[in-house]
C-alpha cells in the first residue's frame, strides 16, 4: 500500500466511526462480516526475534574495522596539521627572541651614550647596520 491508500482507509474509518450510529442495522452486519473475512485472510504475525545479546569481550576485528580506520584516516591529518602549525609557531618565537637577543648584545656592547638610542635617526643607523651586516651573509 502507498500513502494514498493508507491515507483513504483513514478517512473512510474515520468517516464510518462517525456515522457509527446512524448506519442501518443490515449495513453494520455485513462489515462485521467483512471485517472478520479480512482478519481471517491476514497473514500471522511473523515472530520477532530477540537480539542476541553480545559477549563483552575483547574483538579484535572490531578494533580493526574500516570505520575505524575511516576515522582514524581523518583525524590523522588534523594531528599532523596542528603539530605542525606548533612547531612553526615555536621556531618563529625562537628566531625573534634571537634576533632582540642579538640587537640587546650589540646595544650593550656599543660605546654610544645612552641618549643616542633616544634619537630619531638612531632607528636608520640599526637599520643600515642590520643591512650591511646581511650583505655579507648573502654573498657567502
């Protein structure tokens, strides 16, 4: 049966119930009658069948199941990407405390007054020293 079969046994039971009392006596007799020709040609309930219940035990094929490993083949590449962006992250971190590292060294170890730092072409003199001083690296 479709839906609209479904559907129209609905409203034709629904309307019988209704009208329950107003159906003439011979009309309810012969859909008794009916009724109890369809039970009779109804198929038996199928007997269900209970579950049978698992063990708890350690399977080894369950471990190792294609789902798993779909899952594991997903997660895989998302462990590998976070580490990664981690490691990045901490060997970036480390480069840029060793260059402030470099730059605290060489101010300390230069003779130049205090005041010198506070001058505004002092930021283009450390910039033509850092420049001067990659030149050389380059060419070796």
């Amino acid at each position: 049966m479709n839906t609209d079969d479904i559907n129209l046994a609905y409203k034709i039971r629904h309307a019988l119930n209704d009208n329950l009392d107003n159906l003439p006596a011979e009309v309810t007799d012969r859909l008794a009658a009916a009724r109890a020709a369809a039970l009779a040609r109804k198929k038996a309930d199928a007997p269900v069948r209970a579950k049978q219940q698992q063990r708890a035990s350690f399977d080894l094929g369950a471990l190792f199941s294609m789902q798993w490993v779909a899952r594991a083949a997903v997660v895989a590449p998302l462990l590998l990407m976070a580490a990664g962006m981690v490691g990045v992250y901490q060997y970036e971190r480390e480069q840029r405390a060793a260059e402030l590292a470099e730059l605290d060294a060489a101010v300390l170890s230069d003779d130049l007054p205090l005041t010198a730092y506070t001058d505004h072409g002092f930021n283009a003199y450390l910039a033509q020293q850092q420049q001067a001083q990659q030149q050389p690296q380059r060419a070796q």
